[in-house]
C-alpha cells in the first residue's frame, strides 16, 4: 500500500493546527492516489498528541526521544530521511511554518526528493500530483508539476486545508529513534517571547492598519488621527515594523498578533497572505489602498482605490462632522 | 572573516499590474521595476556589518543575466569587495533545487566563513534555496534568522517563529544563513560609491566555468515545473467606492455610521 506522511507540528506543549490541517488534505489525495495516511510524531513525551492525531491518521509513527524535545532542524531530518528510506512514502507533506522552512528544503536534497513550497492547492490529475502555489505575493497562482517523480515532498501554506474530521481509530506505532548522538552543529537554545508593550492590539474592537504604502514615518500621524476619531487603536504590517516605524507589538499577521476586531481598516496594505493570516477574521473589512489589484481588496468588504493621503485625513474630518465634533 | 551574500535581481510586483505572457509560463516583465530582493538587500547589509566589525572580504553572488550586473554594482558600491555573476542560457528555467546547484558550484571554493541569502525571494516565494545550498555545500543552517551573533566559530541566531515567539539556536560556523526583513536598516549606497562601481569588474561564470553538467540545470537539472499561471480566482471582491476622495471617504463614514462603529 502507498503512504502518505504527515509531519505533526507541536511547540510548548501544543499540538499546531496545521498537523491536522495536513492531515485533512491527505485523507482527500489519499483516495485518489490509493495511499494511506501516516502521521509523523517526533518529540519527547507526546502520547496526548499521538492519540490527538490517532482520530485523523490510519497510522501515527511516534518517534521518542528527549533529543527531539524542542524542535531542531538537524534531529528531526536524519530521523524524518530515516522514515522516508524505510516507508519510500508517495508524498510527503509538511506544513509551511517557520519548522518546516527549516527542515523541507534540505531534507528534499538529503532525501534526493522534489519539493513544492508553500502549496495552497494540491490536485491529483490521472494519478499525478500537482500543486497549486503562489507567486508575486499573490498576485499569480502558479500550477506545478513534478517531472518523472514516483515520491513528492510539499509544504503546505498554514490555515488553507481546513481541519479534517476526526472519524479514525489510528494505530499508535512507536519507532526506535535512529539518534544516536546529540547533533552538534546546531543546537536549539531558547525560546524567546514576544515582548509585552503598551498597547494589546488584540483586545481593541477598531483597528486602524498601516502598511507600506504609508511611505514614511512622517504620514503615521494621519493614521493615528483616524484611530483616535474611531476610539480605536493603531496597527501595521510587517514593512512598518520592520522600518521601525512603529513598534513590534502593533504588528499584525503571521508573525505577529492574530486580531479579530469589529473594524479592521487598512491602509496603504497590499495584503500578502502573512497579514491576511492575522486580520481575516475581522467583522468588517475596509481598505485603502491605491492599487485596486491589491490582494486585500479580494478578502475586504469595503475598498476605496485612491491615494491614502488625501482619503485618510478626510475620512477623519468627516467621522468628526458625523459625531458633532 | 570571508562572507558570500547571495543576491537575486526581481521584478517590484507589489503596486504594479501584473500580466501573464501569452504562453501561460511567465509575466510579462517588461514594464516593471527591478530591484535587489528584499530580504536579499537585509543579507547584504548584514554582511557589511560583519565586515566592518571583523575585517575579512565580502564577495556577491547571483545567477542571472546582464541585467543583474545593476543589482551587483548595488552591493559594490555599498562595500562588497567582489561581485560574481552565474549566467548561462542553459540556466534558464531552472527551479529553486537547480538554482541553489548552481550556486553551490560557484561556491563551494570561495573558502567562506558564512554564507547569507535572504529567506525568500518576493517573486517565486520559494523560501528554499538559502536551505538547499546549505544542504548541498554540507554546511548547517538557519532561516528567517532576525539576530546574528558570531563569536569564534559559533554564530548564535534568533529566528522567527509564529505569532511574535522567536528561537534562539547555535550553529556552527561555516554555516549559511538566510536571514528574515527587519534584521538592520539597510544602508543606502553613497553617490561615491556607485559612481565608483560604475568601472569595477564583475566577474561572469557559466556552464563550462563551473563543475556542472547541462543536465544539472535549467528545466533539466529542475525538480519541478510550472505548468501554467494564472490570475488567482476572487472569492469575494470588496464593495469598490467610487467618487472623489471627498465622496468616498462621505460614504465610509456612512457606512460606518450604519454599523454603529461610530
């Protein structure tokens, strides 16, 4: 029988989404190209998560070993291109986080695999795999074949396959780590955390976003008079933190906060999908932005196409008028 | 300390109109902007810091046609001793996996300390070549690092993780870093500079130069193809307000009235 793996993500103690997620998707390819699903469990200590996945995996492979404790790119490849000489796996799917960044591409040479990154779509067409993938951050999807290929290798973007059901009763089979050494060109040391700042962006119900289409650190203040009118608290994407514009606790998207206000309002935001990640769930959309082929506008309810600098401040004026300021 | 900062010539897609050729393969580029990748442009500044800090020489590499000699003249005249460039027809069509073969040839015996790349270029969005060309020159590795430290022959990296959590990881060097936005503030090269760059030499490698075979490259040496591109579908398109900016900002007040958002 043909095998699929799923690499299980967990960190701090938590099984991450996008395991299950993987999961989902695999149990769709799995019927067409007449595989079974095998979840992939590496960590130390993990027979909650190995029961978690045991509900969505015919079978959960559980490597245990305290060198695998924390995540580590160099342990989990020789233990993951171990699995894949032993199981010769049909496709092999790992998520596209920041783990699996690290890991993917060089188990793909490691393991002599072809690999996809940072698939949204994955389709089976006469028994062959395809993957969906984006470009130009999302202005191009892009379909993407592997030449030749009898084994695959993907990662798959976090939050687009939905969580699939949990209907299995998966069996639990432990595999002898094949560590045998502590690996010492690269060793994890901490964790660090974000640090608190004076504003949590998460609790506010009115968010006024800005992106890089602000220009200059001397427009913030146009954006901060809107948020002031609404009563509501500014935010950015990644270009203005990075920029130093405003500090890192305003920043919204994968790497960042996660928010889901009444009013998400964003201005001069393109809308890559590591922002989109952090903003989707907002009750209302609106966004200003003067490229009207901007990805935000695909996902906002609300969209003016102008220049933000004479929009904003008459946006503020006029919210005022409206409230009898 | 030897560095190598491997840089990639793209188009600037995030303003601008985006179309695909007839044949379904490419964009159309003649229209657009061309710049330094951005996450490309952290590395290199990275790399200059090093430099200035701990001495040694800082060469840059990309694989890319004439037109890159731009980007390389960039890094010139931003401080890097040395520009590489690997062009060849035969290199056309080559994928993340042939791209970082490529590189890892013209690499390999530049004697480096530290290999940088950004951690993914804004036009494929691979996120994988940096990693590959680790894998490949048998060298540990770290990405979307936002923080290096080198001390001796270690490099203590901070790297990104979801939602603001960062982990710090060592690594012995050599090693290749792909590094995350954000790291430093890019500097901008001075007027000097570039005018000085304008004559140094930049030295061109291809096929032959390299210990590489035809097969090794382009769509022959590729893991993977892109079969066609399209214009990703709208699920939901946003409620366009058109008018002046007087009328539409008139009517998101509305509407945010309606709401009772304010």
């Amino acid at each position: 029988m043909k095998e699929i793996l799923c690499l299980a993500e967990h960190r701090s103690g938590e099984l991450r989404d996008i395991s299950l997620e993987l999961l989902g998707k695999a149990g769709e390819l799995a019927e067409k190209l007449g595989a079974e699903v095998s979840a992939v469990l590496l960590g130390h200590n993990v027979d909650g998560f190995a029961q978690q996945l045991s509900t969505r995996a015919k079978k959960v492979l559980v490597v245990e070993d305290d060198k695998l404790a924390d995540f580590n790119q160099a342990a989990y490849q020789k233990v993951l291109s171990h699995l894949i000489g032993e199981h010769k796996p049909v496709l092999t799917m790992i998520g596209h986080t920041a783990f699996g960044m690290d890991l993917a591409p060089s188990l793909a040479v490691e393991t002599d695999l072809p690999l996809a990154t940072d698939c949204i779509g994955l389709e089976v067409q006469d028994g062959k795999l395809f993957a969906i993938r984006q470009m130009y951050g999302g202005k191009v999807n892009a379909q993407v074949s592997f030449p030749g290929a009898t084994q695959h290798l993907v990662t798959v973007r976090q939050g687009v396959f939905p969580i699939g059901e949990s209907k299995l009763n998966g069996e639990v089979a432990a595999v002898a780590s094949p560590l045998t050494e502590e690996i010492e060109c690269k060793k994890f040391i901490r964790y660090v955390e974000a640090e608190a700042g004076e504003v949590d962006i998460t609790q506010a119900d009115i968010i006024v976003s800005v992106g890089r289409g602000i220009k200059k650190k001397e427009n913030i203040p146009i954006v901060e008079e809107l948020a002031d009118c609404l009563g509501g608290v500014v935010a950015c994407s990644r270009p203005v933190v990075d920029s130093e514009w405003l500090p890192k606790e305003r920043l919204v998207g994968q790497s960042g906060n996660t928010v889901k206000p009444k009013l998400y309002l964003a201005v001069g935001i393109s809308g890559a999908f590591q922002h989109i990640m952090g903003m989707r769930s907002s009750e209302t959309i609106i966004a200003i932005n003067k490229d009207h082929n901007a990805p935000i506008l695909n996902i906002a309810d609300y969209g003016v196409v102008d220049d933000l600098s004479s929009v904003v401040p008459l946006l503020s004026a006029k919210i005022r008028e409206v409230k009898g300021e | 300390m030897n560095v190598v900062v491997c840089v990639k010539r793209v188009p600037e897609t995030g303003e601008a109109e985006v179309n695909i050729t007839e044949d379904g393969k490419n964009i159309k580029g003649d229209k657009l902007v061309y710049d330094i990748n951005e996450t490309d442009n952290y590395a290199l500044e990275e790399a200059l810091r090093l430099k200035e800090r701990l001495g040694g020489s800082l060469t840059v590499v990309s694989v890319g046609g004439e037109d890159a000699d731009e980007q390389l003249r960039t890094c010139l005249a931003k401080g890097a001793d040395s520009a590489i460039r690997l062009d060849d027809n035969k290199f056309v069509g080559s994928d993340g996996f042939a791209i970082a073969r490529i590189l890892c040839a013209a690499i390999k015996d530049l004697n480096a300390d530290l290999v940088l790349t950004g951690c993914m270029a804004s036009d494929d969005g691979y996120a994988q070549v940096g990693v590959q060309l680790a894998a490949m020159l048998g060298l540990p590795h770290a990405t979307l690092v936002t923080d290096i430290h080198i001390e001796n022959t270690t490099a203590e990296v901070r790297c990104e993780l979801e939602g603001g959590l960062a982990t710090v990881f060592e690594i012995e060097l050599p090693a290749v870093i792909a590094v995350q936005t954000g790291i430093n503030e890019p500097r901008y090269a001075s007027f000097r500079g570039i005018k000085e760059a304008m004559s140094r030499e930049i030295k061109v490698l291809g096929l032959c130069d390299l210990p590489l075979n035809e097969d090794d490259v382009g769509e022959a040496g590729s893991r993977i193809r892109v079969e066609k591109l399209f214009i990703p579908p709208v699920e939901k398109m946003a409620q366009l307000l058109e008018g002046s900016a007087e009328e539409t900002a008139s009517e998101l007040a509305s509407i945010l009235k309606e709401k009772g958002l304010i």
